[in-house]
C-alpha cells in the first residue's frame, strides 16, 4: 500500500517560470568601485598629505567599505537593475557617507 498522493503537474515548468534576475554581484561591484572612486577624491583635494591623514584613520574609512557595497546592492535592486541609476546614486551617496566621515574626523 502507497502512502502518497497524485500530484498534478501544470504546463509549465517550475525551474523556468518567472524568476528573477540575479542583482546582487552587479551592485556589489558598484559598491566598491563607488568606494575607490570616493576614497580618492581626498587624494586629489589634498595632495599626498593624505596619507600621513588615513595612516591613523584607515580603519574609519576601512568600515564604509562593506556600507558601500551593501549600498550598491540595495539600490540596484530597488532600481530593477538599471545599472546608470544605480551607479549614479551609488556614486552620490557613497562620496556623500565618505564626505561626512572625513569632514567629521578633519573637525
């Protein structure tokens, strides 16, 4: 005696039916190059000064990596993976984190 039940199966299949896209690698990479691109910004204001400034503060600076990133992430998939949107605002908001941790610690 079986103890289990007939199960229909519908026309389609469930492996192909409608997934969604991956997003998270494409705003993680996003993230991060928002990341150097913000962390150079102080070199090009400040001149090679700067490092005799990160040689204490590194760590600060260290910790928006993974912010950065999550940021990325977050945006591309809130954009529905448009990548101009989210390099655009991933770009300002990241310059605009790491603005404010430099001018917080400079202060």
């Amino acid at each position: 005696m079986r103890n289990s039940q007939n199960i229909i199966m519908s026309g389609s299949d469930p492996v192909t039916a409608n997934e969604e896209t991956t997003w998270s690698f494409p705003g993680a990479l996003v993230g991060f190059i928002a990341w150097l691109l913000a962390l150079g910004i102080p070199f090009l204001l400040y001149g090679p000064n700067t490092l005799f400034f990160f040689l204490y503060t590194w760590p600060f600076f260290l910790a928006l990596m993974p912010v950065a990133v999550v940021v990325g992430i977050a945006l591309h998939s809130l954009t529905g993976g448009r990548l101009i949107y989210t390099s655009v605002s991933t770009v300002l908001i990241v310059v605009a984190i790491f603005g404010v941790l430099f001018l917080w610690l400079m202060g």
